[in-house]
C-alpha cells in the first residue's frame, strides 16, 4: 500500500508525493486554485522526442495521466531544493552531491538540446516567462502580485522594469527543444553509487528557444538561494555560485553567459512574483526587491556570472 511523504499548495500548483510498495515515489502535480488551465502530459511527438534523448547520471522523467492532472514515478526522494533549504538535516557532504547532479544535469539538458524539434506546435516563451510578461504588463494578479507591482516601480523604477520585459522576449542563435521549467525543486540528486541515477521531471513546459534559457533558468534559482536565501543556512553564496560554474563547467556546447545571466534574473524575478501572487504578501519581499535592482544591474552590464567567478 502506498503512502502519502509530503503535499504542499500554493495557489498555483498542488504536489502530493507518495511511497509506492516498490520503493518508487509517485509526484502526482494537480492546478492550483489560482492557475488557469489544466496539466496535461506533453503531445506525443515531443513526449518521444525528450524519450529519445540520451541521458547519464540524471534522467528525463516525463509524466503519465492522473485524475486532475499529470504523475511521475521517480526512484529517490527529497529534491535538490529540499537539501538547500535544509529541511532534510544535515546531508553529508551537500556540496559534492549537488554538484555532481548539476554537472549531470549539464549533460542531460545539452543531450535534450540535441535532440530535434519535432514538427508540433511548441511554445516560443516558455510559460514561466509569460507569466512574468503578464504581470509586468497589466501589474495585476492574485494576493500579492498587485502590491510587489507597485513596490517593484518604487524600488527597482521604471527603466530597470522596461530592460527587464524586454528581455522576456527569448532570442538566441540557436533554436533547441526545451525543458522550459527546470528546477531544484523537481531535481532528485544522483547517488553515491554511479549507478544510482538521479531524476529531471520534464514535460509540462516543454519549448523551443536558445539553449541559454534552460541553464539560465536552473542558475537563478542558484543566484536566489546564494543572493536571498534561507540565513543560516546549509550552503553560502560562495557555495551557490561554485555550483553555478559547475553547472556552466559541465554543458559541452558554446553558451553565452551574458543571456545565460538575464535568463538567471528572469528566473529569480519570476519567483518572487510567484510567491507574492500564489502565497502572498510577505515584508521579506522588500528585501528581494532591493536585492534584485542589484542583480539586473550586474546582469545588465553581463557581469553577474561573471562576478560569481571571481568571488
């Protein structure tokens, strides 16, 4: 008989994880109550294409059909965003075990990004981005997402907001099938054992772009918890932006960093949206806010990965 390890809700997103009797977990993702839309498993030309792409140490794990949504069976259980936040205790040596499954996950994404896109129509800006494109625009939303609208114009201004939705618009010289939404949070790491395989859930945002996008997506989350995570916490920024240049290190193609950095503070701007609209206002938002002029500036002028490089 299986059981229920975790759930959690925001307004956007319902994640219910169970044990099955194998050993497996089950993550069965439902709509949350503010989210438009269902979840659906991806169309069948793009589920095969992610299914032909060779993975290593990390794998691609694509959904099956659930009552109100979509389920993945995956071997371990926490993610990677479990480790940083420090809600699993203390996990020895933390900093080996995430960049081991980041170097991996280079790999994946770049085997992903090899993979051609199929004839189908596929998203041109991931979902992420429109919601952040959204909100930029009309400064409305659930809970919070008016009020980090307002605060937003006072802290960051007007001039920093009109860079930042221009470059919601995902241009690049390549155009590769992406995971659109990958995440610590849905990032199981790999094992001590070589052998014991970590997991990348993938499907639901699936799109088409620049390889900077997924990497730069993964790295924001990186700045946040280096820039504005939990204090004290597991890892320290030096930490996090070692892990950022594992994770560039190991990706086997050409990138440019500079879009790879804006894409990185897209990420963590969507984030704080996200949290204002889909739990709501929290004073610590302030902080982020001011925290953020920082990095659009430093991503401005292409020195935020830089400057993690040389801390």
């Amino acid at each position: 008989m299986s059981r229920v390890i975790t759930s959690f809700a925001t307004g956007y997103l319902r994640t219910t994880v169970t044990r099955d009797d194998d050993g497996t977990y089950l993550w069965t993702r439902r709509p949350g109550a503010d989210r438009n839309g269902q979840i659906r498993v991806p169309h069948p030309l793009l589920h095969a294409a992610v299914a032909s792409a060779p993975t290593g140490r990390v794998a691609l794990t694509l959904p099956e059909p659930a009552e109100g949504g979509v389920t993945y069976r995956v071997r371990r259980f926490p993610p990677v965003a479990t480790l940083f936040l420090g809600l699993a205790g203390e996990v020895p040596e933390l900093m080996r075990v995430a960049g081991d499954t980041l170097a991996a996950t280079a790999l994946t994404l770049a085997a992903l990004h090899a993979v051609p896109v199929p004839d189908v129509e596929v998203a041109a800006v991931p979902v992420g981005v429109r919601r952040l494109l959204n909100w930029l625009r009309g400064g409305r939303g659930p809970r919070g997402a008016a009020e980090l609208h307002r605060r937003a114009h006072v802290v960051l201004g007007r001039d920093r907001l009109d860079l930042v939705e221009s470059w919601c618009a995902i241009v690049g010289g390549r155009r590769v099938l992406l995971h659109g939404a990958p995440g610590h949070g849905i990032l199981l790491p790999v094992g001590d054992d070589p052998a014991d395989a970590g997991a990348l859930l993938i499907g639901e945002d699936l799109a088409a772009g620049p390889p900077e996008f997924d990497l730069g997506w993964l790295i924001g989350e990186l700045v946040e918890f280096g820039h504005a995570g939990v204090k004290p916490g597991p890892l320290g920024r030096a930490d996090y932006d070692a892990l950022v240049h594992r994770l560039l290190d190991a990706y086997p193609a050409p990138l440019d960093r500079a879009a790879v950095g804006r894409v990185a503070l897209l990420r963590f701007l969507t984030h704080t949206h996200d949290f204002s609209a889909y739990m709501g206002w929290h004073d610590t938002l302030d902080d982020y806010l001011s925290v953020l002029a920082g990095v659009i500036d430093a991503a401005t002028d292409g020195r935020l990965l830089l400057e993690t490089s040389h801390r």
